[in-house]
C-alpha cells in the first residue's frame, strides 16, 4: 500500500459542499491500495504510520509519534497515488489496485488504525472530494509497504 501523510493542525474533507470527516491535530492521510496488496500489507501500513516519530517533542524535535500526542488521523482514499508518469503526458493508473479491492482495503486500513487507538475520519471512497489542511511543519512523508 501506497500512502501521502501530512502533519497537521486541522484538516477536513467535503464531499458536494458538505462536510463528512475533519481533525484536529494529527495526519492527513492520501491512502492507495496497489495491485497485489492484502490485508497484511494495510496492517503493517498502519502500524508503520502510528507508530512515525514526526511530531514535535518539549524541546523542538520530531520525536513524538501519533500515539504519542494522542492525534487523530483524516483517510482520505485517493488512487493517484498509483499514477505513472513514466510515458507520455497523461498518467497511468493500472498499477492501482481493483476499486472492489481498492475500498476493501480502505476500509481495512481504517479499521487497522482504529485498533490501534487512533480517532478516526474519512473521506468517500470514489467520490470527488474537496480536502482541505492546514499542514504543520510542513511535514509531508511518502510511504510504500
């Protein structure tokens, strides 16, 4: 699995105008299920993700983890993050996985990161969502499992 994670203050998803999910402090996460992913590789994303030392301790440095300052986590479903741009001018997505098994595994990853005590909140899978963040840091990571 493929995943975009923001450090932020506060962050929210809209879908036609309306709120569905938004956070406090914690990670915007852009979550992509790759061809070939299963279960075991959302769970090991997620405990990955809990677990990242990117938050700021008493003394200014990134050493605190998502657990640690008690954040939560806006998934927000975005298969882009397959794109290969590799020929030509128009991205390719084939890399992506299936959308029956893409929202499977959305879904298990949001449940992973559930079980491990994090609030969560989420975007519409498939749907065209607005997103919006206010990134602290900026801390942006990328990450494939």
């Amino acid at each position: 699995m493929r995943a975009l994670i923001q450090r932020v203050t506060e962050a929210s998803v809209r879908v036609e105008g309306e709120v569905i999910g938004e956070i406090g402090k914690g990670l915007l996460i852009l979550v992509c299920a790759m061809e070939g992913d299963d279960p075991a590789k959302s769970k090991a994303l997620a405990a990955k993700i809990s677990k990242l030392r990117i938050f700021t301790d008493d003394a200014g440095k990134m050493n605190k983890s998502l657990l640690d300052v008690g954040g939560a986590a806006l998934i927000v479903s975005q298969f882009t993050l397959a794109a290969d741009t590799s020929r030509g001018n128009r991205p390719g997505f084939s890399a992506a996985a299936k959308p029956d098994i893409g929202r499977a595994l959305y879904k298990q990853f949001v449940a992973d990161m559930g079980d491990l005590g994090i609030v969560t909140a989420t975007g519409a899978f498939g749907a065209d969502m607005a997103v919006s963040l206010t990134n602290d840091g900026p801390v942006t990571i990328w990450l494939d499992v």
